[in-house]
C-alpha cells in the first residue's frame, strides 16, 4: 500500500514538475509579445496541459481520475482547452483483474465469493474510475449487480486530489481567490469522499428509492443489504437500454423519457431538497415503454431550504425577464461579484434568449424544441466571446457547482435523445411561473 501510494505521488509530483516547468518557460517567452500573441500562447500552453493532465490521471485509477471527470464538466471553473483534453476520461476505464476485485469482495465481506453467490460474472460489464461492476446471482435466484471499489482508492483520496489542485494552479488554470479556490476543491473533496462510501449511497439509494415509489416509470435499484459494505454495494439487477439506441425509439416515448428525466431532477431538488448530481447517460437506462432506471447514486448534494428557494426565485426572475432581480439573485448565489462595476440589462436580455429556448419559454421560444438540432450550445459559445469584458464580473460558485453540472448533463441527455418536447408545463409545475407575468417584447 505504502509502495502503490509512493509511485502515484511521484508520477502526480512529476506531473507538476513538468507543468511548471512549460508555465515558467511560455511566460518567459512571450514576455513582450503583444496580446493577442500571449492569448495565442496562453491558449497553445493550456492544450498542452490538459492533454498531459488527461493522459497522467488516465494511467491511475482512483479519485485522481475522478477528480479528471469532475473537472471536464466545469467549463466555467477550467479554461476549455482543459476541459476539452479531461473529457476522454469520461469513457470507460480498463478493468482490473478478477483475482483483486474477488479479495477485495471476500475482506470486505467476509465470506468467499462462491458461497456468497451461486453465479458470479469474473468480467464486468461496467469499469470506472473508483470501482467496477459484475452481474451475479445470490443462492435465492435473484439477479443482482455487484459494484466493487477498487483497492485502497480511498487511501489516496485526499493526497490525489491536492497534486492535481497543485498542477492546475501552477499552470495558471485556477484564475480565481484562494477562498474560491478552497471552496470549490471542499465542494469536489467531498463529493469523492461521499462516493467512496458506498453505505451512504446505499443509504440515498433508499431515500430516493422512497422519494420516486410513485412513478413506477422511474426505477431506482434496490440495495441487498446482507451482499453491501463499505467499498461492495450490491443492488437487485435492473436492465435497459443505452441513450443510444433510445434516441432511435418514436418521439412519443422519448417525449416520455424526457418528461421522467426532467422530473428526476426538478423533482428531486425542488421536493426532497437533495439531488443525483451525476446526469452521466451511463448512468440511466431505457425502456420501450419510456421507463427510465436510474443508477449510481453517490454523487448527491444536499440543499437548504433557503438555497432552494434562492434557486426558484433565480429562475421565476429569469422568466420574467427581471434582469436588476436576476443579477441581485446571482450575487446572492456568489455567481456576480458583489462589485460597482456596471452591467447592461441586454448583456442578461442575451443569455436569457439562449439559456431559456429549450425549456420553451415563451417569446424565446413557442411550443416543442427540438433538442437534434438544437444550436443553443453554439449559440453560448459565440456570444460568450462578445461577452468577454464582463466575465471579470463572474465567478464559479460553490452553490451552483453541482447543480449547474447537473443541468448541463440533463441538456446534453436530451440533445443525444434528440426528443422534440415543449417542457414549459414542467417548468410551470415546479417554478410556478403561472404566478408571474412576463413583459412583452
């Protein structure tokens, strides 16, 4: 263990070594080139990064590669050559061989793997950055799936996760407070740590369980308690289909798929206060009938009732085109610097004609929006360029951290279902815009 946790240090402290080395040098360089050459560079240094980042934490199981993950769905936090560079480590991780996956199973609990089940798969169907996954069958009858963390991942936790911080700030990547910086990587810190103990998502895997029993169109898998520990967690076997080939299904049972999909998550922030943060498509399943499972339950965060209604108020503002509310609801969210400096009312007017297409409100949009071909992503691309000289104004916020991620992966969920779907009556159920007027235009 002590051998293991010495290696990664050494090949994350070269990482670093080797990322301040190339920060020092480009700075050096473009010392007294003008700035559009030291935004080129800049920009050329970052790819550079990202990709050696990527390929580093790629190599290492564990929260390290976690912690790669986290950082590829925050745009706002990472500068996009990094994030672009992170996201192939969304993609499946090699497995680990049989033979550690079955002792970790046995020490943890305490029994062998063939009295503990009739059938086990030695392949698994699913490998990720902190564990993988094994279909079995117990001596009742009963299919299960067997999730098993990999050895001592929760050891090295905490050392991983200050290298990779020390990296990205050596690198010029975190342009934000330390403050902001502490809260952010406590916010990511304590995501992984709940992930790693697999009796608390056991444990939200129940709350939620209870939360959704209404729906019998979302299904949430069951824990087998005597078959779970700390670092085994093994649930009752529900199958379905990738996003992939729901994408292919008739519009009515993605329509379907989207309605559950959206109720999943408005539901969850709006009526238990807590919510699944992790909308990757791996994580849920779909059926013909427009069912949707839903896995992975270790990446939640917990909400206040006052920062929940912050959020409602934030998006009843939005709607109504309320842009002096609106930038009050963002310094509140600790998203707009609580600063002097002025902010035209068309520099919100813009985001919110993009940022409120797809859920068809109106006058942006009216009626069904066709998530295939939307360009909305696009759309923010283009005018975050022209919007430049504000972005000083913003920063990442610890608040909306999670819960930006997990709207942003809802939307892309949506985009690969390619769905046409008008989600204003949604929105209306939860928002409650139905109280509100909004001006015209």
């Amino acid at each position: 263990m002590a051998k293991s946790s010495g290696k990664r240090f050494m090949k994350l402290a070269g990482m670093t070594a080797s990322i301040a080395g190339k920060a020092a040098k480009n700075s050096l360089k473009h010392l007294s080139s003008d700035e559009e050459k030291r935004l080129q560079a800049r920009s050329e240094l970052m790819q550079d990064v990202g990709i050696q980042i990527a390929e580093t934490l790629g190599e290492m199981k564990g929260a390290v590669m976690k912690v790669g993950q986290i950082a590829s769905q925050y745009k706002d936090v990472f500068p996009p050559e990094v994030a672009t560079a992170l996201e192939k480590l969304q993609k499946d991780a090699p497995p680990m061989p049989y033979s550690q996956i079955r002792a970790q199973i046995e020490r943890e609990l305490k029994a062998p793997v063939d009295q503990l089940f009739t059938e086990f798969e030695e392949t698994p169907f699913a490998a990720a950055s902190i564990g993988q996954v094994h279909k079995a069958i117990l001596p009742s009858g009963e299919k299960v799936v067997v999730k098993v963390q990999y050895p001592d991942v929760d050891e090295n936790c905490d050392s991983d996760l200050k290298q990779v911080r020390m990296a990205l700030k050596i690198a010029g990547v975190l342009n934000m407070s330390r403050e902001l910086q502490n809260q952010l990587f406590n916010e990511i810190r304590q995501s992984l740590h709940d992930e790693l103990d697999y009796t608390k998502e056991a444990h939200n895997l129940r709350v939620f369980g209870a939360f959704h029993a209404d729906d019998t169109g979302l299904i949430i898998p069951k824990v087998i308690s005597s078959h779970s520990s700390k670092r085994v967690l093994t649930l009752t076997e529900e199958m379905g289909e990738t996003l992939t080939v729901a994408a292919t299904w008739d519009n009515a049972i993605k329509k379907k798929i989207a309605e559950r999909l959206f109720h999943f998550s408005a539901g969850q922030l709006f009526g238990l206060y807590r919510m699944h943060c992790d909308p990757h498509p791996g994580n849920f399943a779909f059926r013909i009938d427009g069912s949707v499972i839903a896995y992975d339950f270790g990446g939640v965060r917990s909400y206040s009732d006052s920062e929940v209604q912050l959020f409602r108020r934030f998006a009843q503002h939005a709607i109504k085109g309320d842009v002096t509310a609106l930038e009050q609801d963002l310094v509140a969210l600790e998203v707009r610097r609580d600063e002097n400096t002025e902010i035209p009312g068309d520099f919100y007017q813009k985001w919110l004609s993009i940022g409120l297409k797809p859920l068809s409100i109106m006058p942006y949009q009216d009626g069904d929006f066709d998530f295939a071909t939307s360009q909305v992503h696009h759309e923010a691309i283009t005018q975050m360029r022209t919007s430049l000289k504000y972005f000083g104004q913003f920063q990442p916020s610890a608040i909306t951290m999670m819960l930006d991620r997990t709207v942003s992966g809802q939307y892309w969920n949506l985009v690969n279902l390619g769905v046409k779907i008008d989600l204003s009556p949604l929105v209306d159920e939860y928002i409650k815009t139905s109280t509100i007027e909004t001006p015209a235009r």
